[in-house]
C-alpha cells in the first residue's frame, strides 16, 4: 500500500499531535510526511527529530508548495489563518484536515465552500468527536428515530487555565480581533471546549455529516482573565420543534469537572458516564466506565456506545488518509462545521462580555470563587439570569 504524501503546517502548540501522530501512531502506516511549514521552529518539542528524518522545513505555504505536492495538509495553526491557509492548500492539489473551528469570520465559509467546489478536494474540520465511533454510533441511533425527537441537550466543562495558557500568544490568544482588525474570536466556546459546543448541533444534524443550525441564540459571557475576549459562557441555542440546548463552560473556577453531557429525548436520554468528585450527580452512573457514552431508553435498554476520546485527539489524520485511499468514513466538513462558526459569530457581535471584578489568584489562576457551583446548578436546572446575577451579585460585594 502507497502511503499518502502529507505536509504538516503548524508543528508546534496543537500541531505536536499531528506529528506524534505520523510518526508514532496508526498513521505511520498510512502518510509520509513531505514537509513541515512551521515559521517558529523552537515551537515544536519533536523539531530535531524532524530534521534528522531528513524532512524538509519551510516558514510558510508559499515555500513549501513552490516545489513540492502533498496529497493531503494538516493544519493546526490559529483560527486567523485558517481560511487563507484552507484555501492555498486546496489550489495547490491538497485535500486539507484543518483543526477547529472552521474559521474566524462567518463571510469565509462561502469562499471556502467555492474553492471545494473548483478544485475537487474535501476539507475536514478537527472536530475528533466526530469521527469518534462512539459519538457518530449514537448519532446514527439519533437519526434512525429510536430516541424520538429531542426535549433538552445540555453540557458542562469546567477547566481552569492559568495565566500562562491565556499568554501564549499575543496575537491571537483570547482575542476578538487580530492587529489588523480581522476576526479572531479565540474563546473558551471556540477553541478549548469547541468540541462540546459543536457537538450539540453535530448529533442533531438530519445526515451523518451535518450539523443543525438553531433558531435562536441567547449567551451570557464573562470574563475573569486579563484576556480581551471571554473565558467564561452560558449560551442557550433554540432548535426547530421546541429542543433546546445548554452549553455552560470555564476556564475561571476553582473547581474542575472534566465534559459532561445529557441529551434527552421523547423515548430515552444520552449520557456521558462522569464518577469524579464534583460532577454532577444526573453523569454519575457506577456501573459504567468515567467518559463512556451510554444510551438509556425509556423501555429500559442501555446501549454502551463507548468511550469517544479514545483514539487520541489525531485519529482523524489516519481516517482522512484512509478516505483518501478509498475507504468510505462519515467527517465533519465545511457544512457540518459551518454552524458553529455562525453562531460564535452571532454571539460575538449580539451580546456584551460581563467583567467579573471579584477574583482571586492563586499560584497564576485567576478564579471567580462561588462561579462553579453556580454553573453547576445551572447545568441541572437551566435557566437565564444565573450567570448575570452572580456576577452583580459578586459585583455588589466587590465596592462594599
């Protein structure tokens, strides 16, 4: 079997999984690596590795595909760049895996969709839930109607990042907008927790490859870092036939609880299996596994859908690979991701971002203390105002 040529651009931050992955996961097997385009090189842990392979590193697309061709590009660089970058690889003869979000600006998608469309190549979006068997196992169920319609999707991620997380980079990082003006929204919703946010509107998409996009969005944004865009969300998003969906996520609280989700439908419910300290009670089910994706119908079956992190956060490379072998796989491309591009772009631009002055740091996290639990709560009894009134409530206690 012929491996598939493949340029990886963006090594380091997140673009060391793509390498771990070519060089010590499935897709060993499947890609050979053509080239790196990293214009930071001391960014990437594995770069001497790299250059004792012999491959090939270049400071930009321009370089690389000025002599060269890869049947696939794996992009991991920041959501500014991923339209343009999107775009070159495709008119250069690449298919393109790029990581989440889709991109920045919601005028992008159509430019994107277009080029797809002229070159013949396929674009898919990083988001690994999605070609998780577990999740597209459960959607499958969703679609073929054994659940019924949905009633009430929720999920809840509480993961503090210090102030070094939030410094990474100083144009891009927890920004709205980059130094020339355009688009970033690099957030807790569209980066970090990304996954979670899509997820909701991915399990409702009418085909194994699409997304639903919701008919009304409501958010209620925080801030507690020193950080221009917002580390802290509530958003609600209402869909076609009365369903609606919870997202609520930080990286400001003292307490941490890993994803949990609960998905409730007319005939039955979805669940991610969370036993840790601190999570909510409704994800704690002893007798299955922490992470796992089970199914539980109102007639008493339980399906065990599996655990969906399992596989790495790369198995996607080898799966676009071996889609490009042939091998016929369900992804999540330009339309499926689109969604959530449009709804952070609706957020970004329809609702304020709340200062949260009552704060406490300890060793470098910045912490709203009391905001856990008040999210907690929320994720089992969701409702508006919560998010607001602790935050004027904190406020109010602040200026005494």
């Amino acid at each position: 079997m012929k491996k598939i040529d493949i340029v990886i651009v963006g090594a380091g931050g997140f673009g060391k999984f793509y390498v771990d992955e070519c060089f010590d996961g499935e897709s060993r097997e499947l890609v050979n690596v053509v080239g790196v385009v990293e214009p930071y090189p001391e960014s990437c842990p594995r770069m001497q590795e790299i250059i004792e392979r012999k491959i090939p590193v270049y400071s930009n697309l321009e370089e690389f595909y000025r002599d060269n061709e890869a049947r696939l590009a794996a992009i991991a660089t920041p959501i500014g760049f991923h339209t343009e970058q999107i775009i070159y690889c495709m008119q250069h003869g690449s298919d393109v895996l790029c990581e989440k979000p889709l991109c920045a600006d919601e005028a992008d998608i159509q430019k994107i969709a277009e080029t797809e469309k002229k070159t013949g190549k396929t674009l898919t979006v990083g988001y690994q839930w999605s070609t998780s068997k577990a999740i597209l196992d459960a959607k499958k169920d969703i679609i073929s109607g054994i659940y019924g319609k949905p009633k009430l999707l929720k999920t809840l991620t509480l993961w503090p990042r210090d102030e070094k997380y939030f410094s990474r980079s100083t144009g891009w990082a927890g920004k709205i907008y980059d130094k020339d003006g355009r688009p970033v929204y690099d957030s807790i919703a569209n980066n970090a927790c990304a996954h979670y946010l899509h997820n909701l509107f991915f399990m409702l998409g009418k085909s194994m490859n699409t997304s639903l996009m919701p008919d009304s969005v409501y958010a209620e944004l925080a801030r507690v870092n020193n950080i221009e865009n917002f580390d802290t969300a509530v958003i609600k998003c209402g869909f076609p036939a009365g369903a609606d969906a919870w997202f609520i996520t930080s990286h400001a609280t003292a307490e941490t609880v890993d994803p949990v989700l609960l998905y409730e439908f007319e005939k039955g419910k979805i669940l991610l299996v969370n036993n840790s300290i601190g999570a909510p009670e409704e994800n704690h089910m002893d007798s299955y596994i922490n992470g796992e994706i089970i199914g539980i119908l109102n007639d008493g079956r339980v399906i065990r859908y599996g655990i969906p992190d399992n596989g790495g956060n790369c198995r996607k490379l080898a799966l676009c690979a071996k889609r490009i072998m042939g091998e016929k796989s369900y992804f999540c491309g330009t339309e499926g991701a689109s969604v959530q591009t449009r709804v952070i772009n609706y957020i970004q631009k329809n609702f304020d971002i709340m200062q949260v002055h009552r704060v406490k740091k300890t060793d470098g996290f910045k912490v709203a203390e009391g905001m856990g639990a008040v999210l907690c709560k929320l994720y089992s009894e969701p409702k508006k105002g919560e998010l607001i009134n602790f935050i004027e409530k904190e406020d109010k206690n602040e200026r005494k």
